[in-house]
C-alpha cells in the first residue's frame, strides 16, 4: 500500500495467504527472539563521541544495517540518505548495507531469532510485522532520543517540534515511549481523475445523493462508479472509516480502536455500510472487482473503467504510468460524501496519518545509527527529494517550499487545508493487524461488498471478530 496503510500506506500491497504470516508466525518469532538468551549489550558497537554535529553519539566507522520495503515507493530516496549519512560519518565509507525486499518478515524472521536484527527495517508491506508483537515482546528501541535531538535543519528545535500532527503519538502504544516512526504521510480517501468527472458535466459530489446520482449518470455511459482491490480489501477502509467518523462523530471510531462491547453496532455504522452496500446492489461497482488485486483495480480505475477507487496518496506513484496514458487525467482525491445534514462532522473530514512505519530493533548492533539516518531523511534535504521522487508527503511539517506538486499530492495538500482539525486517525490497523486485514477486510467487508454478506450480517460477524480480539489474553490491547 504506496505507505499504508497506511496501515501503512503501501502496507497492503499484498495479503500474502490472507495475511496469516503477519500476525501469528511474528508471535512465534518474537517469542523464539525473547527467549533466546544473551544481554542486549553482547553484540552492541560502541558509542560514539556526542558533539553537536553528532547528538546520538553515533560511531563514527560503524557499520551499518539497514532493510527497506521495496514497494510502491521503492528505495531509492533511502539510498539518497544513505549517501547523505556517509557524508557525515566517512569512516563506515563500504560498512553501510542497505537492502530491500517485499517479504520483510520472510527475511528478516531467522535474523530476529538468531539475535542478530538490522540496525533500522522499514516495516511495511503484506508481510509487515505485527506493530503490536513487536512492543508486547519487547523487540523495539525507544525512539525517544531521535524525537529529542536537535534537527538537521533547525539545531533549536527537536525532532519531535518537526513533525505534522500525530505522528509521534501514531508510534505510541499506551504509554510515553516511541516505538515507530512513520515516515511518509498519507492522505487516504475516494480518489477520482478531474477530467473523468468533467466528461459527465460532474464535479466531485459532495453528498451521497449526488454521488448514487453520479454513479448512475456513469453507469448509462458504461461506467462503473467504483473500483476496489477485491483481493485486497482492507483497501475499503480508506474511505469508509472517515464516513463512519464523519456520520457519527470521531468518538465511534475510538470505542472500535479500544474494542468496546457493542462498538460496530452504532447506527453510524449500519447507515455507512448500507451506503457502500447500496453501490453493491444498484450495480455501481465495476463487475469483477472482488477477483482484482491492488494493482489490477488501479489499472481499471486509471483506464476510465470506474470513476472512483478507495486508495492512500501512495497511488499516484504506484499507477504512473497508467495515469500517464492521459496526460488531462488531472488526479485527485476527494473526502466522503455527506450522509445527511444530521452527519456529526462536517465534509471535508478525511483519514489522514503517518505511513512507512520505520523501527530500530532492541537488539540492533547500531541503534544510534539507525535513528541518525532517519534524523537525516527528517531533514528538507531529504524530505523533498522524496517527495519529488514518489509524490508522496513525508511527516516532515512543511518541507514543500518551492517545490512544483504533481496533481494528485497537490490535492491531498488541498484537502489536509479543507479538513483542518477534522482529521481521524484510526488505529486499529497498528495495533491489530489480523484483525484488521484478515478478518474485518477479507472476512466481512470484503464479502460484503461482493453480495455475500448483507450490511447486517457483516457488522454482526465484524463485532464477534472483535470481541474475540478483546478476549484474546495473548493479544496485548491498547486504548486512546
């Protein structure tokens, strides 16, 4: 998932067997890891001198270890700041390793076991690490120091002071410490192409009349209205979870992160799983989409087969060369459609959220490296090279200035504007990602959107899903 999502923006690339790699082999990984004997210091480099052109106290001819998901973002801007790093550090001059991969935890599963972990792992994709094992069996560094240092760009103002909205508490799991950092940041909602809308004599429609009126106008031309990764379809939270904010206010989407009893039983959910089923049933979804995986739905949303597709701002990266077929194709993304004047929250709401969740291991050799390269991928230098690279924001707050924004990243900017404080920011795919991917997005909202599971039907199955979760004592649980 571009990051998921993102769940991590591009987190959800692929399920990979419905995503049981992700959650229960990580269990017995990490609990093969913490029993394996041997203080955290065995195999640690020394320490550094810290100066002010080095606060972590790096050392200074350290090797160091650094895995990157190799997604829709690919990994060249990590390279970039790997250069910048030797720049800084010239005695680990051929001692720094950086490699990628799409199967992170395939890879990095026996290093895990073996006590021997990377110095930094960008932790995403269909076989990301389940976030919530990792804290619960101890397995993470607390990036605190990181957030603490003076930034590279402002020696007066920390790390933390540098970041959008969120993105520290995004890395938290109840308590004070900071296990992850999100490094992209994404804007999720109903992406659309201008000029596909334009052919209708439509704009963007703002209420859920207009957009069951839109679809239909579509569907008389040979249009699908929607699109969605079938395959995939953890993807349909991207926009239906800011719906079900925007009908029942942010307040609903917490009690189901804290998995309350009864939480998917509010009325704001029935009304947005009717709504979304009702495309379903009026025939406004692009037949064959529940066969479709990610990048299949992409290219029939990009070929003008469907007018809207549930997505992060990772897309615009991931479908370039489609999108480029059509040079007027003019990408955007739009915020859910009121329900009704009695929505709890005004339109413009909208899922924004840190995506490419980065980790230092406990047990990393080089820590104080691992976070001083994401100190320098924090910076403007870096932030915009990524940002020119993979049209995607960074958490870097700002970090835009003079730069020329592709269409869709310039419409994500836009509506981070419109929404202001009305941002959510769900949880539950960081703290429970089986619950999440396997068994809410391909057990219930996935057969539903596929008609074999009813609106009510769904929400019943998605509540034993998450009771079950709740009752779980081998699940750590979380609260906000």
């Amino acid at each position: 998932m571009g990051s998921t999502s993102a769940f991590n923006r591009r987190d959800l690339v692929k399920r990979a067997a419905a995503l049981g790699i992700v959650a229960v082999p990580a269990m017995g990984m990490l609990s093969a890891c913490a029993s394996g004997g041997g203080s955290d210091s065995d195999n640690k480099v020394e320490k550094g001198k810290k100066s002010a052109k080095n606060p972590l106290a790096v050392n200074e001819s350290a090797g160091l270890d650094v895995v990157i998901f190799d997604g829709g973002f690919g990994d060249k801007y990590a390279k970039d700041a790997q250069s910048e790093y030797l720049k800084a550090f010239p005695k680990a001059d051929g001692k720094v390793k950086l490699s990628s991969t799409q199967k992170i935890q395939s890879t990095l599963q026996p290093r895990f076991n073996g006590g021997n972990p990377p110095d930094l792992v960008d932790n995403s994709g269909a076989e990301q690490m389940d976030f919530g094992t990792l804290v619960g069996k101890d397995q993470l560094t607390d990036l605190s120091a990181l957030l603490d240092a003076p930034s590279v760009d402002d020696p007066n103002k920390k790390v933390r002071d540098t970041l959008r909205p969120g993105v520290v508490e995004m890395g938290q799991f109840g308590g004070k410490e900071t296990w992850i950092l999100y490094y992209a940041y994404t804007v999720y909602g109903v992406w659309y192409s201008k000029s596909n809308l334009q052919k209708l004599d439509a704009e963007y429609p703002e209420t859920w009349d207009d957009m069951l009126a839109l679809c239909a106008k579509a569907k008389k031309k040979g249009v699908a209205g929607w699109t969605y990764p079938g395959k995939y379809p953890y993807y349909l939270p991207f926009s239906l979870y800011p719906f079900i904010a925007k009908i029942g206010g942010a307040e609903v989407l917490r009690k189901i992160d804290n998995l309350e009893p009864n939480a998917w039983k509010d009325p704001a959910v029935k009304a947005a799983f009717d709504a979304y089923y009702e495309l379903y049933k009026k025939g406004y979804v692009l037949k064959g989409s529940p066969g479709l995986d990610h990048l299949q739905s992409q290219k029939a949303w990009a070929d003008g087969k469907a007018l809207f597709i549930p997505n992060g701002s990772w897309v615009e990266n991931e479908s370039a060369k489609q999108i480029a077929k059509n040079p007027n194709f003019d990408l955007a993304v739009g915020a859910p459609s009121s329900l009704s004047d009695s929505d709890k929250m005004p339109y413009g709401t909208i899922w924004a959220s840190g995506g490419e969740p980065y980790i230092v291991p406990r047990k990393a050799r080089n820590a104080e490296g691992g976070m001083e390269l994401l100190r320098i991928m924090l910076s403007k230098k870096s932030s915009q090279n990524f940002i020119r690279q993979v049209s995607s924001l960074t958490s870097l707050n700002g970090g835009t200035e003079g730069l020329k924004l592709p269409p869709g990243l310039a419409s994500a900017q836009v509506a981070l504007e419109k929404a202001g404080q009305n941002i959510v920011n769900p949880r539950l795919q960081d703290w429970y990602v089986a619950l999440q991917k396997e068994r809410i997005g391909v057990g219930a909202l996935g057969e539903m959107m596929a008609g074999r599971l009813t609106p009510d039907e769904a929400i019943k199955k998605i509540q034993k899903y998450a009771d079950d979760t709740r009752d779980d004592s081998s699940v750590k649980k979380y609260k906000r």
